[in-house]
C-alpha cells in the first residue's frame, strides 16, 4: 500500500554523495526526510515475518551488505535459499523504534549492528533495551578492535566487506 511505501521510503540520499543544499530553513543535509514518513519504523520488518532472526542494522549501506552477507553464509551456492536470518534496518542512529512495530520483533532472536562512533552506540543501546522482553534474545554486535585491509578500524557492518582475513580467524562467531 502507498502507507506502508511511505513508511518505509522515509529517507533519500543524493546518488552522487553531495549534500541537499539549503532550502528555506532547512541547513545543508545528507539525506532528507520525506514528508509523511516515519523514520522510526524499521524498513524490512513486515518482511521479515518469516524468519526466526533479525539482523537489525543503522542506514542503507549496512542494509545492503546484511542482505549480501545473509545470503552468503547460508547459501551453498546460488540455488539454495537457505536463509534464517532477515536485515531489517532503521535509517538513522537516534530514532527509537516505533511502538507498532515493535510486536514484529516477538520471538526473533535479534543481533543488532550499531556503528560504531558514540551516536552509533547509543541508538543501537536504546532498540536492546526496547526489544528485551518482546524479542525471544537480543544481542549487540561490537566492531571494536575490527581492521579492515587498510589498517583503519571497521566502524559498521559495510566496512566488514573490507576486513583483513586474518580478523576472521580470530572470531568464529564473526
């Protein structure tokens, strides 16, 4: 339906990676809001019905690679479909999420990616704490102490498609 679209539409960015300019009040922004959105609903939580896991992510890129990474460690090869786990993502680190989705999280076992710069931290700490009672279990994922090839510290669940393969090793629940 166009209210469910609009419910999840609810952020565009720029596809050349500049900022909107300012318009009226409005300062410079990365992304805006569009009108009659919610960006405190999850966008994938109605298709994530079927599944017994979420992996709840901040922003789009994160969004893109859960789905990428879901598919790759439960796929043998590219006929099976195999898949337990559904990304689910909130736009933005700060919003809580909205009361009404909530119940769509009953009985998941939820792994959240929070970036992870303070903002980050904090957003992913406050949906734990609103899941805890409603999902069946809860986890926050830690980037801490992660490196990509480069040598800089992985801060979220895309700069993962850059680790060095040596952090793989380390962890077995990586």
């Amino acid at each position: 339906s166009l209210q469910a679209f609009a419910r999840c539409a609810n952020k565009i960015r720029r596809v050349d990676g500049e900022p909107f300019p300012p318009f009226g009040n409005l300062k410079e922004r990365k992304s805006h809001a569009l009108r009659g959105s919610d960006k405190n609903w999850p966008v994938g939580i109605l298709e994530a019905k079927e599944y017994p896991a979420i992996a709840l992510v901040e922003g789009i890129p994160d969004f893109l690679e859960a789905h990428y990474l879901a598919l790759w460690e439960h796929a043998s090869d590219y006929r099976s479909r195999g898949v337990h786990c559904a990304p689910v993502a909130m736009l933005s680190a700060s919003p809580s999420i909205l009361e009404t989705a909530l119940p769509h999280f009953r009985g998941k076992h939820v792994r959240i990616f929070p970036h992870a710069d303070t903002t980050g931290q904090r957003g992913g700490k406050r949906c734990a704490k609103q899941l805890h009672g409603i999902a069946d279990k809860v986890e926050l994922f830690s980037f801490a102490g992660l490196r990509r090839i480069d040598g800089q510290a992985a801060k979220d669940l895309y700069d993962c498609r850059d680790l060095d393969p040596a952090e793989y090793l380390k962890d077995e629940n990586l």
